[in-house]
C-alpha cells in the first residue's frame, strides 16, 4: 500500500496498541483500479476482534477521508458471511446498499456494498455530539 501514497495520496493506516507498540490491524482509504467506489476499510488481527478498534479506526478514517479527501459518499465492501465486519458498518450508519462486484484478482468474491453519503455521516456525527 504505500505506492498507493505516492499514487493516490491515501491508504490504509496502521493501528498500533499504545501500551505494547504490537500491530492490531490497519483502516482506511482505499480504492484500487476498478474498484466500485471509495472505500474505507478495516482489517483486524483476531486477538483485536471484538475490542471496539475497527469501528474506532474506521470513523477517524471516515471523517479524514470527508474532510480530507473531499469525497461524498463513502462504500465498505464486506462478504456477505461476515457479520462482525457488518456490525462495524452498521455502528458506523452505513446501510446494506445490496450486492457488488470487484475488479480482477478480486472477482470471484461475494460481496454487499455498504455505504453511505458525506451528508448521512454529518447529520449522524452531529446528532451523537
């Protein structure tokens, strides 16, 4: 991913455990050629599931990508068989928005595109503020 800086000026960020230095797991911008939107994602090391950290990291990410990247809508691209991943878009106010397909190496996968506009992530943020 770190030609995707110098390319696309965005990527995954790393998420790090303060107390130990160890790497969790990474969140965040990213849209490879072909990809059906912009997408922040997550990807977590099972010892971090379940602790609250892909939600955390994906609403900085979420936020620095509006804010940042100017974009207007943001999409998750999540397998359909993966309900914790679907809880983490479902906390962050995304909404099934049905199946999608990926680009080649990736498109043979089963995925729903979850999602979401700049406006609905505002509205949402400042109502929980």
């Amino acid at each position: 991913m770190p030609g995707a800086w110098m390319v696309q000026g965005f990527a995954m960020f790393s998420v790090i455990d303060r107390a130990t230095g160890l790497w969790l797991g990474q969140s965040g911008p990213w849209r490879p050629e072909g990809w059906p939107g912009n997408e922040v994602g997550w990807s977590f090391h099972p010892q971090a599931w379940g602790r609250g950290y892909a939600t955390e990291a994906a609403t900085a990410a979420i936020d620095w990508a509006f804010a940042e990247l100017g974009w207007d809508h943001v999409i998750h691209c999540i397998d359909p068989e993966n309900l914790p991943s679907q809880r983490v878009a479902q906390r962050l106010g995304s909404r099934n928005q049905g199946p999608g397909r990926l680009p080649e190496p990736f498109a043979g996968a089963r995925i729903d595109i979850w999602g979401q506009t700049r406006a609905q992530w505002l509205a949402r943020r400042a109502a929980v503020a």
